[in-house]
C-alpha cells in the first residue's frame, strides 16, 4: 500500500488534461500521484479538498492562500512550481508553516521569451486584426511598422527579458532594460535606465518581472501617460502589473497603439473588456505551453519534489 506521506498533489492543467511521463518517476520511487479536475485551474475550495494529507504538491499558476497551506500542513513539505514564479504562493504562510517553496528558474523561459516577440511581430503588423478582417469577408487593411530601428523596453531582465533582448537584437531593435528588483545592480549587458526613462523612449514595452506585493500595477494611468504615444505593450508575465481599465482608455485616446496580453488576473477571464478590444491581442496564457517548456519544467518540478521527500534515493 502507498505511504500516505509521499501522496503528491499535481494541478497544472497541461498535466492534469494528458499526464506527463516525468510523473513516472514519483511512481517509481513509491509515491502516489493524485490530479486536481483536468484541464482546469483549481480553486481555493478544490485545493482544501485535495491538498490535505499530500506530501508534495506540484503547483501551477493558481492561487495558494494561507488558508490552503495551513489545512495542509501537518503533511505538506514542498511546493514545486512548474516554473519560475512562486508569487501565486502564500510565501510568508509557507514559511511560517516550514514549507519548502521551490520555482523551476529558466524551465519555459524560452516559450515566454519566444511568444513575448511572437506577439511583438503580431502588434506592429496587425496580423490577429487582419485575419479577422479576412474571416469576417472583408478587404481591409491597417498600416504596420518594421521594428527595425525601433526600442524595446524591458521592464524585468532576468533570463525571459534577456532572451527576448538577444531575439530583439536579432530584428536590429535597441533594447534598453528597467529592473524593479535587480540581481546584479542593474540588466546586466543591457543598457540600464529609469522606468520613467524607459517608458518615454520605448516604442515597444514588454514586461517580464513579478507583480509588486502590495498589489500595486506598475503599469497604471500615470505611467500610461509617459509613454511615446503610439507604443505597444506586452504582458507576458502577470496580471497585476497593469491595470487593464487603464490600459483600455490609453488604446482608445492612442497614447497606446495595441497590447498583447496572455495572463490574467481570472483565469480563464470572464467577459473581459480587455479581451474583446480590437487593438488587444489576447492569448489564453500559453508563454510556457510548449512541448519543450512543459517538459522542462515538469521534470524539474518532479526532481524538487524527490529532493526534499527522498533525498537519499
């Protein structure tokens, strides 16, 4: 029989809809793998319901309250998230509990970075608004611009923004960086300056960093209104960076020519004005779901788990 204690709680909805053979490993060394509903996000009720006496829990992007890891904890151990950001994870309940909580840096940096410049390319040549054009049986046609010459604002430089500022460079942008938590006093290769700098000179701004703690959107009206009228924006990273009703009057005045967003505060959104704009690209946060980013980062998440339950396997 399975010992209770390495019962494993797996939620991304990559996983839970079609399995994953990293999962086979957990298996192999006695734990027993249970899945939250396939295909969907759980919700706080779901996570009380399944999270309870599991060992491990390997966690996607939904919300872990204290609530949750304080039901949880007389067992729980680790959290290993299939991928670099743990802000969805009630950290200082988790560290109060004595929980480990474990990211998978660089898993689907690749996927973000390449989606990040996917839908640079898309905003600046109108592509998602001419295929509809096309679709609807219309004939019309919206001016694009090249991005070569242009500035990409990176507003985060860890491994997604410096991969995307190497893509960029590809395309012969320049590419200035703003870091709200830098790791090594500024963007490393990159040319370094102010948010307030980089939101003025950037045609295009992509964003690529946590959401702020107290809940704060970096990108609000005031910094909308520093912006070189005409940019573009991408949010690849996390809803609570900008604040979409402010986004949305800056697409309908023209201080913002379009925005591509792929994360949202619910998920999936429910009548989202934001979504339904014309000038808005909206993608159902898919920077990660690859083939090769889902891979890594489950196998990683599967290799944190086994550290902390069976570090002497």
């Amino acid at each position: 029989m399975t010992n209770q204690l390495n019962k494993i709680l797996v939620t991304p909805r990559s996983v839970t809809r079609s399995g994953h053979p990293a999962l086979e490993r957990l298996g192999a060394t006695g734990c027993e793998v249970v899945f939250a509903t396939p295909g969907v996000q759980p919700d706080e009720a779901e996570l009380l319901a399944r999270l309870p006496g599991c060992a491990g829990y390997l966690a996607g992007v939904e919300k872990v309250s204290a609530k949750v890891l304080e039901a949880a904890s007389p067992t729980l151990r680790v959290i290993a998230r299939n991928g670099v950001g743990i802000d969805n994870v009630d950290l200082a309940a988790a560290a109060r509990l004595g929980l480990r909580v474990l990211p998978t840096p660089g898993a689907n940096a690749r996927g973000v970075a390449e989606l990040a410049l996917a839908l640079m390319l898309a905003l600046a040549r109108h592509v998602a608004w001419s295929d509809a054009q096309l679709k609807s049986g219309q004939w019309q046609r919206r001016q694009g611009f090249e991005l070569e010459g242009r500035v990409l604002g990176l507003v985060g430089c860890g491994r997604i923004g410096r991969l995307v500022a190497r893509m960029a460079r590809g395309l012969d942008m320049s590419v200035i960086g703003y870091d709200p938590c830098p790791t090594d006093g500024g963007c490393g290769d990159l040319k370094y300056c102010r948010l307030d700098e980089l939101l003025a000179a950037a045609d295009v701004i992509s964003l690529h960093c946590p959401a702020a703690a107290d809940g704060q959107p970096l990108i609000d009206a005031a910094a909308l209104a520093k912006m070189k009228p005409g940019a573009l924006l991408v949010n690849t990273a996390r809803a609570g960076l900008m604040d979409s009703a402010a986004v949305i009057e800056a697409l309908d005045n023209g201080r913002l020519a379009g925005a591509a967003v792929d994360v949202f505060e619910t998920e999936p959104p429910r009548d989202d004005p934001l979504v339904r704009h014309q000038n808005v690209i909206a993608t159902p946060h898919i920077g990660g779901y690859t083939a090769e980013s889902v891979d890594r980062a489950i196998s990683s998440a599967v290799e944190n788990i086994l550290a902390v339950l069976q570090p002497d396997r």
